[in-house]
C-alpha cells in the first residue's frame, strides 16, 4: 500500500512498530470491542498511542497510569477518560468508573512487575493482562486461585504483521488517524546521540524523535 502524499516522512516511518506495535495488540491479541473498558499502564511512546487507538477502536472507558504528571497529561491529549497516578488506589478508582465491573483489558506497556500486579487487580471477570512492554524478569500472579476463579487471562504480544501497517495506513488516507503529534522532534542523523541524550533526560517531554540521513 503506497504511503499517503500528504503524510510526511517523519510521520510515516513511525507507523511500523511505534504505531503498528500497539494496534495489533489491541485488534489481534486482544480483540477490543466498542464500548469495553481497558486501561493503559505506561504512557511512553507506544502506551500514548494505544490510547490514541482504542479511542479509534471504541473502547471506553480509557483509563491511563503513569507516575508522570506530564504523560498524563499526555494521556488525557490524546483521548484517555481518566489519567491517574499509580500511588492511588487504582483499582478502587477503576472501579467506581465501570460501575464496579472493573477492565475487560489492561494493557502493560511498563514491562515491570508492580504494573502487572496493579493492573490485574483492575480486571472483570474474564478480563485480560496484555503484556506489550517487554522483560525478561518471571511472570508471576500473586493471587493465583481469584485468577483462576474469575477466569482471568494473561496474554504476550509482540510486534506487528504487514496487515497491521496497511490498515493504519487507510485510516490515515481517510481521516481517521492524525500523528502529526506523535513527532516530538527531528534531528539529524549525525547528531543521534544527542537525540538519546534528549530521550534520557525526557527533555521537552518527547514522544518520538526522529532522525534524518539527510539532516
């Protein structure tokens, strides 16, 4: 599928994995449906997306948790319902939003143990753990038998297929998709450590930089 005139290039090279990455794991792994509600742990650079995209997909609501303030509020831009801090009673909060059911998916895009935990004691019955942030740390369910008993689901994901591309690409041609926030900034190839110095010290609160061979 040609990539869109009108979508610039620094737009168009984030489509495969930072954009395709998170919206596999929300049609494919997960199978999100309007209406359901999910939630988002993580809010870098693929979780801001994920929001972007089950805004797209319907679901709702949208929780998003981050511990920084400035990716909540990022959160909150890109079409989160609720963005709140994970020192909160998360699941008391969850809660009272879906009218006591809890998540029918939460996606971890931290890859870290404690956003698992938090994140499971969110879910409804039948709900799922999407892991999409990556470690090579165990898996553990620190309360196995109300898992089992709620029949709770934890599921891997990684990457994206073509398809996944493709598609992202035809709701860019027809309107439904905007990335034009999703480039921080760009820079030149030659000044690539500068640009990771940037992403270390989350200067200017970047989501994606950009760098280009031909400055």
């Amino acid at each position: 599928m040609p990539i869109p005139d009108d979508l610039p290039f620094e737009q168009a090279c984030i489509v495969p994995d930072a954009v395709s990455t998170p919206w596999a794991s929300i049609v494919k792994t997960a199978g999100v449906r309007a209406g359901e509600p999910v939630g988002v742990w993580g809010i870098g650079g693929l979780g801001a997306h994920a929001v972007q995209l089950l805004r797209l997909a319907g679901a709702a609501p949208i929780v998003a948790v981050d511990p920084v303030e400035s990716a909540r509020e990022r959160a909150l831009a890109f079409g989160a319902d609720r963005a709140l801090d994970p020192s909160e009673d998360i699941a008391t909060r969850v809660r009272e939003l879906t009218g006591g059911a809890g998540l029918a998916h939460a996606f971890d895009f931290a890859g870290v143990a404690p956003v698992r935990e938090q994140a499971v004691r969110c879910l409804e019955r039948g709900g799922r753990l999407v892991l999409v942030g990556l470690t090579d740390q165990p898996l553990t369910i620190r309360n196995g038998t109300q898992f089992s008993y709620f029949s709770q689901q934890v599921l891997g994901h990684y990457g994206s297929e073509p398809q996944h591309v493709e598609q992202l690409i035809g709701l860019i041609r027809h309107g439904r998709l905007d990335l034009s926030r999703s480039v921080s900034g760009t820079l030149p190839l030659e000044e690539a450590a500068r640009g990771v110095e940037m992403l270390e010290r989350k200067e200017g609160n970047p989501i994606r930089l950009v760098l280009q061979p031909n400055g």
